[in-house]
C-alpha cells in the first residue's frame, strides 16, 4: 500500500483526548512513558535511562521516521488538564502483512478508558483517513488489561508470534477473519 505525505502539524481528536506529535517540550514526560516499570515490562524495547536519551530519541530519525505518511507515535493529551497522560501509535508490520497500533498510558490515568479511546481514534484514523486495509496489535500474554482493550475494540487473538527484534513471545490480535 502507497500512503500519501501527511502535514506536520497532523492532529487527532477525540471526545477527551487530543493525538499530537510529541515535541521537545514533551521530553520529562516521553522519559516517563519509556522508564516507567509499569509501563515498560510490557514492551520490546529497553527502557530510557535518562532525559538525554529520551531527547535524543525525540529528534531522532528513526523516531521520526513513518510521520511524513501519517504514522509513528503521537502524545495522548487530556483535553480538560492539556496534560500528556500516554502515547499512541501506528507502525507498518511486514512482519503480519498489515500496519500495528499500540498505546501505553501512565499508571495515574489507569482505569479511565484513555487506552481505549486513544486506540480507537487510531483505528478510525487508520483506516477512515490513511485508507489502511488491515491494523492488528501484539500484547504480552501477562497483559490482561491491554487484552481487555483490544477485544472492547473488536479484535480477536489470532496466534503466539516472536517479533524479530525482541526473543518475547507475544500474542497478535487482529481484526475478526469476516472483517
């Protein structure tokens, strides 16, 4: 699938959230999000182990990489405080022939449906504005509350995959095979 360039300045809503792109103001909080043990024992990545590196990482060229074509993360930003309580995103997975979503929210906004919501914009967005034909996400078997999530959103667990940069076996959902 060709995907079509995507202003910089994109901007997703929702009813309490708003998706941007994060910015260089964003850097404490992105640290958070990716040295947070709560949040990071549920993905395949190694945590951030300083602001330094969280900035770094923020300008970086593979951080930045899928945003020109609308994907990449977003800062989740609680319309009401205009705090960041998470992050969102889109990605291309060759590996399942399809793009993936995933989300992680700070454990103080936990159990308010921010996951949910925020997922849902970008399954709207994915296939209402990118036109994606397939989007389907990969959990940790632990992960109950991500698989809650996932099947409120219609998706259904398909199989155990090893993803090539991580030796985790993790659970892929995707869309019903009628979808």
């Amino acid at each position: 699938m060709l995907l079509k360039p995507i202003p910089d300045n994109l901007v997703l809503q929702s009813e309490r959230l708003t998706l941007r792109r994060f910015t260089s103001e964003d850097v404490e909080v992105f640290f958070r999000i990716n040295s947070e043990p709560d949040l990071v024992q549920y993905t395949t990545r190694a945590a951030l182990t300083s602001l330094d590196e969280a900035a770094t990482t923020l300008e970086s060229t593979h951080f930045r990489a899928d945003e020109s074509v609308g994907l990449g993360r977003f800062a989740c930003v609680e319309k009401s405080t205009g705090l960041v309580v998470g992050i969102a995103g889109l990605r291309p997975a060759p590996e399942h022939d399809s793009f993936a979503f995933g989300y992680r929210i700070l454990p103080e906004y936990w159990g308010r449906g921010f996951a949910t919501e925020a997922a849902t914009t970008l399954l709207q967005y994915g296939y209402g504005m990118l036109q994606l034909d397939k989007i389907v996400a990969t959990v940790f078997p632990k992960n109950l509350a991500s698989q809650r999530v996932l099947e409120k959103l219609g998706l259904v667990f398909e199989k155990e995959v090893i993803l090539a940069d991580s030796p985790q076996i993790l659970w892929l959902y995707q869309p019903p095979a009628s979808a």
